[in-house]
C-alpha cells in the first residue's frame, strides 16, 4: 500500500478491525518513510456478470434503484428499499461465490420484494421473467394466492393451527 503523503511504496499496518456490518475491515497503518498514518478499509469484491458479458462491480445502488421504479406508486419507504437493498446484498454475499450473474441478483431480490410489496414483486417479475402473456400474469397472481393461502393456515411459527378443545358447559 503506498503511502498517501509521501507516495513511499510500503506500509505499516497498525490496528485492525472490522466494520460494524462485517463486510469489510478497516485498517489503521502507519508509514515507515514520513511516518504519517492513514487509514484503509478493505472489502471483499463482489462482480456481476451482465448478458452482454461485461463484468461489473455489484451495487447495491442499482438493485435499490432498480426496486425503486416497481414499487412507484406504492407505499414503500426510501427506508424500506435500504432494507431490502441491504438484504440482498448480503444474500449474494453469502454464496461465497465472487462472480454472480444478474439472474443470481434478480433472483435475491425477488424473495425480499414479495415480502415487501406483492405488486411491486409483480411488476418487477413481469420484466425479471419476461412475461408475455396475461396467462403468465395469471399464472404468477395463481402462484402469490396460493402462498398467502398456506401462510394463512399456518400458525405464526409456521406450523398449523393446534385445536382448542371446548370448554366444559356448566
């Protein structure tokens, strides 16, 4: 690492610790020539694949901005998308794959998404899944009933409602 001040080409690392999130580590180092010290934080690069074939870093900007433009209209916060941006990144992240496709990223988001809003889940599963047809509409509304359906009669933990035996009558 070359020193920020005097452009000396070695450094010393002084203290070491990693950032409240745990994405990345911040290093606090100290040059050996000028003795001035800097800090510098270091995160594990995470690349997306486009169609095209053209390599990019991952962006949680994107995601959140993509996001963004199905849930016009709805009432979703700048706060809720923070949320689900950071959810996503940490999905991706957990793969422990360095390269991803953006299949990979649009299937993260769709989880999170369906949670947040069910019509914004559609509006971008309607261009994530190219959607040609009203059948593939009906198809994906057919797909979110019968979820919610299942949701429903399960109990909160997720397992079915136990049967309360009726009280004796007096």
């Amino acid at each position: 690492m070359h020193c920020p001040f005097c452009r000396h080409p070695d450094s010393r690392v002084v203290d070491s610790r990693t950032t409240d999130d745990g994405t990345s580590i911040r290093r606090r180092r100290q040059c050996p020539d000028c003795s001035r010290r800097f800090t510098t934080v270091e995160t594990a690069s995470l690349m997306v694949v486009k169609r095209s074939g053209v390599t990019e870093p991952f962006s949680r900007t994107k995601v959140i901005s993509g996001v963004r433009k199905a849930c016009q209209g709805r009432p979703v916060t700048e706060d809720a998308l923070a949320k689900l941006g950071q959810r996503v990144e940490e999905a991706v992240r957990s793969t422990g794959s360095a390269e991803l496709t953006t299949h990979d990223v649009g299937l993260a988001i769709l989880g999170p998404l369906q949670e947040l809003d069910v019509v914004a889940y559609l509006r971008f599963a309607s261009v994530y899944r190219a959607f040609d047809s009203l059948e593939d509409f009906e198809t994906a509304i057919t797909e979110l009933r019968d979820q919610q359906t299942s949701a429903q009669q399960a109990g909160p933990d997720g397992n079915p409602p136990v049967p309360v035996p009726a009280a004796a009558a007096d």
